[in-house]
C-alpha cells in the first residue's frame, strides 16, 4: 500500500518545501475549530458522569446499565475510530469533520429526549459513532498544516489540553446542568455547541485528502467493534457470574476470536482499516501499547471519584463537578509542561515521568475512607493523578504520529486516539468488576469506599507496568531528532 508510515530508522528528513510560510505554524481558525471539535469529544465521555444518580433514578437503569452509558459511547468511539480516520484521509479532513460533528449533535438530541433506558444507549452508542468520525480529523487537520519539530510538539500539546479539558470539566458541566436543569441537557447541550462548530468549520477549514482508492474497509470497523463490545460485556458479567461461568466465558471468547479474525482480515485485505505494516515503527507500536494501558486506568478516574464523592460523600452533582476542577487544572498544566519536559529530557523519559507521577496519585487515592476530608482525599491525590497522565499524553501522541506521511495522518492519528479509547473502556469494565467484587454485594458507605479504594491500587499496577514498557520499548530519541536521523 503506497504512503505506508515507515519504520522510524527509514523516515526521511522532513524538507521545509512540504510546508510553505503561510501554513509553517497552525492558522488560530484552524486550530480553534479543529480543538473545539475534539472538546466536544472527550467532553461527552465524562459530562455523563455526575447525571448517573439521575438517569438512573429517572429511566430505571441497574448498576449495569450505568457502566453502559460510559461505554456503549466509548467502544462505539474507539472501534468505529480508525474507519473515521480513514476516511478523512480518502474523502477530506474537513468533509469526515462536518459529517461527524453533525452525527454526534444528532444523537445527542436523541439521547436527551430518550424515555427509555435501551433508547439512552442506543444514542450513547450513536454519539460515538459520531465522534469516531470527527475526532481523527481533529488531530489530522492540526498535524497536516504544522511541520514535525517544536511547532507539531507546541500544536499537539494544545490539542490534548483541549481535550484533557474538555474530559476535566465534563464532571462540573454535568453537574451543573443536572442541578439548575436535568440530567437530559448533558446530551442536549451539545445541539447548539456542535451546530456553531459546524458553522466556523464550514466558513474557516480547508479541504485536506491523500486521495487514492475510495474504499473502506466497513467488514474491518464492524470486526473489531464486535469483538471489543463483546470482550467489554464479557469482562463486566464476571460481577455476577464469575469468571468461569458460561454467560461470562462464551462472550470473552468471543470477542477474543472477533479480534483475531480482525486481525486476520486486515493481513489480507487490499485496502485494510489498520494496515499492520504500520506497527513495523518503534514510535507506533510502542506509543500505542503504551497509550491503551495507559488509558485502561486513566479514563476510570473521573468515574469512581465521581460516584465516590455523591455516593459516599453526599455531594451534589455541581459539589462533585467543582471537586474535580482542581485535577482537570492538573491536567491542563501537564499538558501545558510535557513539550518543555519533552525538550529537555525527549518523550520517552517524560512520557516515564508522566506515568510514574500518575501512578503516584492513584496510590494516594486509595488510601480513601467514607469520612474522607476534600484537600486529602480528592484534591491533592486527583492533581498527582491527572498531571501525571496528561504529562504521558502529548508525547505518547507526538511519537506515534511524527512518522506519519501526509496520506496517513488520519490515520495514524485515529489509531492513537482508538488505542486510548478502546483502553479506556476495556479498563472501565475490568476495574468495575474489581470494585464490585471488593464490595460484594453491600451499599454502605465504607462497602463502596473499599471497592473504590481497590480499583484504585489495581490501577498503580497498571500504570507501573505502563511506564516499565514505555521505558523499555519507547525510542530513546526525541521525535524530532528522529525527522533527521536514525534511533
């Protein structure tokens, strides 16, 4: 396949031609409208959180159900990603970016008028879709118009502030929103946002492609997002089944086999959704490993803080919300530090740097009790966990995508955000069935603390073993010192 990311000993300097003056920085239009897109995103896989009380007393969900609002979006997102990535790369960044943006506010119109709770993950699941069309666009347009170096480094670390953002303040949003109005205008917010992004994207963006065939490998999107809703139900059945049951066992296996032929699929397809040669680069194969545990306990955090502080601590939905403000400013500042950090000590170091801090902050948090003080028990353990993982973000996403040739930006740019995503839900369902196996059965204060608590400690192994393979695996080189030589 032609425009194939290169092994990272084999990528040519980046010649300063590709770029002319006008598009040597990222356009201010461009980059506002492509990170109000990506807000939107990540927005919506954590503004859901602190309405779960409410939607779940208002349309009857189990535990079960609420553990679906999270994920029907995220394993929508995360399988249905590289398809979008895709095709932005073959029918336009700008074109991918309008239609999902359009989808997403769509369903999210749905979502919030939903009777039913089948109706809410229905339009959960839509929204995702929605975002896997518009989300690798957002990272595309951004790369595509900046030359690999500091200004790429400068761009991307604005993109995952953004989006960190966008992912941190989705706690207060909801909150808010739950409070003054209902649980339904954390979908129905979205309609007049995504509407006006729709406006400055059609009056501001320019058409970017790699051209090429115009096929889509649709059997290869369906593949791996029947395998990963599988394998994710499978994992969260092992609450009330066990691991050995039938009803938990048929659908792990399952979704492993609808992996495996996914994967066999994309070895022999002429145009595959995921070419596997693209995993030949060190930078790739290891920042997306490294990106996929990475979120597998990172994008649980804002769940069980969330039910931690209303259902043990009593908050309101706003009074959560604004507990979680100081990690989301946590966040943003570790974005704001890794391409300084990144400068000074390359990406794989700070990346080590990020996961090591994070995994610091969970060790913390689950030291949490039912009668825990804020500053003690939120506050300063949520600011360790959050710096530490956007401080691991911005080079995980720049050394995954600094190899990428134009024609596959979209691509590679949706297989990061896909390993991410799909981490995140996997880690969702895995560190729940922790929790409600810790608390067996019980609803009390201190029963739902020490579940909480256990997810927590089962998340410092995770992010060790994050930052043992990002030591050893991740290239010992900057990105930018790989544009100009070998590793």
């Amino acid at each position: 396949m032609t425009g194939m990311v290169q092994a990272p000993s084999e990528l040519p300097a980046v010649r300063s031609a590709e770029f002319d003056r006008r598009r040597a920085a990222p356009s201010w239009a461009v980059l506002l409208t492509a990170c109000a897109g990506q807000f939107l995103v990540v927005l919506d896989v954590s503004v859901v959180n602190t309405a779960l009380p409410s939607m779940r007393a208002d349309l009857g969900l189990s535990a079960l159900g609420l553990q679906w609002v999270v994920n029907a979006y995220s394993i929508a997102f995360a399988g249905f990603m590289l398809l979008g990535g895709r095709a932005g790369d073959l029918y336009g960044r700008k074109r991918m970016f309008l239609v999902g943006l359009g989808l997403f506010s769509a369903a999210s119109l749905a979502g919030g008028m939903a009777q039913e709770g089948w109706q809410l993950l229905a339009a959960r699941a839509a929204q995702g879709l929605g975002a896997a069309v518009l989300a690798p666009s957002t990272l595309a347009l951004v790369t595509s118009c900046v030359p690999e170096g500091p200004a790429r480094t400068r761009a991307i670390g604005v993109w995952s502030a953004v989006g960190a953002a966008g992912g941190a303040t989705g706690g207060l949003v909801g909150g808010v929103l739950t409070d003054a109005l209902s649980w339904r205008w954390t979908l129905l917010i979205n309609v007049p946002v995504g509407a006006a992004v729709v406006v400055l994207g059609a009056l501001w963006l320019s058409e970017t492609r790699a051209g090429g065939g115009r096929r889509l490998d649709l059997p290869g999107a369906v593949l791996v997002t029947a395998g990963l809703g599988t394998l994710a139900y499978g994992i969260v059945q092992t609450e009330a089944s066990g691991w050995t049951a039938p009803g938990t066992l048929l659908p792990l296996l399952g979704g492993a086999a609808l992996l495996a032929v996914f994967i066999a699929v994309e070895s022999r397809t002429e145009r595959p959704l995921m070419p596997l040669k693209l995993f030949r680069a060190r930078s790739v194969s290891a920042a997306n490993v490294a990106m996929l545990i990475l979120g597998s306990a990172s994008f649980a955090m804002w769940y069980f803080m969330t039910l931690y502080a209303q259902n043990v601590l009593d908050y309101s939905p706003t009074q959560a919300g604004l507990a979680l403000i100081p990690s989301s400013l946590g966040f943003l500042a570790g974005s704001h530090l890794a391409p300084r950090l990144m400068a000074l000590v390359g990406g794989r170091k700070a990346a080590v740097t990020g996961a090591l801090t994070a995994a610091a902050g969970y060790a913390w948090q689950s030291t949490m009790t039912a009668d825990g003080g804020y500053v003690t028990t939120i506050m300063l353990p949520g600011l360790l966990m959050m710096s530490g993982v956007s401080l691991a973000v911005t080079p995980l996403a720049t050394l995954a995508t600094s190899g990428a040739t134009p024609g596959e930006a979209g691509l590679v740019s949706g297989v990061i955000n896909t390993s991410r995503t799909m981490g995140g839900a996997l880690g969702l369902a895995v560190l729940s069935t922790v929790a409600a196996s810790r608390t067996a059965g019980g609803a009390s204060a201190e029963a739902l603390t020490d579940g909480y608590a256990t997810a927590f400690r089962t998340g410092v192994g995770v992010l060790l073993a994050a930052a043992v393979l990002m030591l050893l695996w991740l290239p010992r080189r900057s990105p930018e010192a790989q544009s100009h030589g070998t590793i």
